[in-house]
C-alpha cells in the first residue's frame, strides 16, 4: 500500500463546476497535510495545508481533513480552465521529518 | 530572483558520466531537499538535509550522492548514470514546523543515454 494515494484521473469538469481531489494516508501518526498544484513542465507550488480536522477556506479552494478516516480532500469551487493542472496531496508524518507526496490527480477544466 | 535556482535545466548524458546537479536558495531556510519525478510516480525523496552537517537518505537514494556546502547550497551527484535516472529533479527548501511548506526549483530535466 502507498503511504498517500490519489485517483491519477484525469479529472474532467465543465468550467465554472466544483472540482472535487481526494486523497487517503498511511500513517495514523500523520500531522500536517498539503495540497500542491503542478502545471505540466513546472514545479509543484502550494495552494493550502492543513492540520486541523475539519474544513479551511481559502478563496475557491476548500481543504477537508478527517483524520480518522485519513482522508483529505481539496474542493475547487467555479472552476477555470486555468485551474487544468495536476495536482499533489502530500503528507508530513510523524516529528515532520519529511513529506510524503502521492502520485497526483489530473484535472482538465473544459471551457 | 528567483528564491530557489538549480543549474542545469537541461543536461543529457551518457551512461557511465558523473553528473552534478546544483541547487542555490536565497530565503533562508535550513532544511533542503533532492527529489525526482518520473510520469505517473509523483515526487520521489533522494535525499534531504536538516542543516549544513545533517544529510539523510530518502526513498531512493542508491546510485546518487550530495554535498550541503552552505545552508543555501546543496548539490546532488549522480557518480555514473545509467538510463533509469533519466527523470526531471527538483530541488526544494523548507522552513520545518508543522506547517512545512516546500518551495520548489525549476527542475533539471536529466536525460541519460
């Protein structure tokens, strides 16, 4: 079993729909989680963390987190064909020592 | 500026060269890691540093060395490549704590033939 998994997709959404990313972690002893968006040929940047159970808003991007089910997932709300990227769940584990990416969801955002 | 570079961002090889990638960060932190990406397998950890004398192996670290030359400076070796290195590296820094946002390069696309 991989320590944080994620559907590879793609993801496919009409513009202007709630674009809905899961991902589920291996470690119960995990503290802090990470949402990363890569557009294709570029380096992965930040959209939001999260360490709380429960929901955090940030613009169009909501992060869910529910630790006992170890699950966390990144809604985007009116989707832009700008959004169209990959995206990476990622999870720093117990003493944060390191963070573990998964593999990443596709989204395609169509017009 | 960009806060972390990484040099070269392109490279082909052949199999047996020794290659050295680099990695400069101009926003301070003391912890700075080597990554791979290959399609469909995500970021793969090589190798990551907690400071200038702390250097740790990650998931995949045969076959590559690195050297923490300064808190802004961490270069990764690869002594003689062979094809299945051929993937796009990305260095990246961090500031530790429990929200420990990673801030990538550009990436160095390595290709061994």
């Amino acid at each position: 079993q991989k320590e944080v998994e994620q559907n590879s997709g793609p993801l496919s959404v009409p513009e202007g729909a709630i674009a809905s990313l899961n991902c589920t972690y291996s470690d119960r002893g995990s503290q802090s989680f990470f949402w990363y968006r890569q557009y294709s040929g570029k380096s992965p940047e930040l959209i939001m963390f999260i360490y709380s159970n429960g929901d955090k808003e940030d613009g169009r991007f909501t992060a869910q987190l529910n630790k006992a089910s170890q699950y966390v997932s990144l809604l985007i709300r009116d989707s832009q064909p700008s959004d169209s990227a990959t995206y990476l769940c990622a999870v720093n584990g117990a003493g944060g020592f390191k963070t573990i990416f998964g593999a990443g969801t596709r989204l395609f955002v169509k017009a | 500026d960009a806060d972390v570079t990484q040099t070269p961002r392109n490279r082909i090889t052949k199999t047996g060269k020794r290659i050295m990638l680099e990695c400069s960060q101009t926003k301070g932190h003391d912890r700075m890691y080597w990554y791979r990406q290959d399609p469909g397998l995500g970021l793969q950890l090589i190798y990551y540093s907690f400071d200038v004398k702390d250097i740790n192996k990650g998931e995949i670290s045969d076959g590559y060395s690195v050297s923490r030359q300064a808190q802004a400076k961490f270069s990764l070796s690869l002594e003689s490549a062979i094809p299945n290195q051929t993937a796009l590296y990305f260095c990246a820094t961090g500031g530790g704590g429990i929200a420990d946002t990673q801030y990538f390069g550009p990436g160095t696309r390595l290709t061994v033939l």
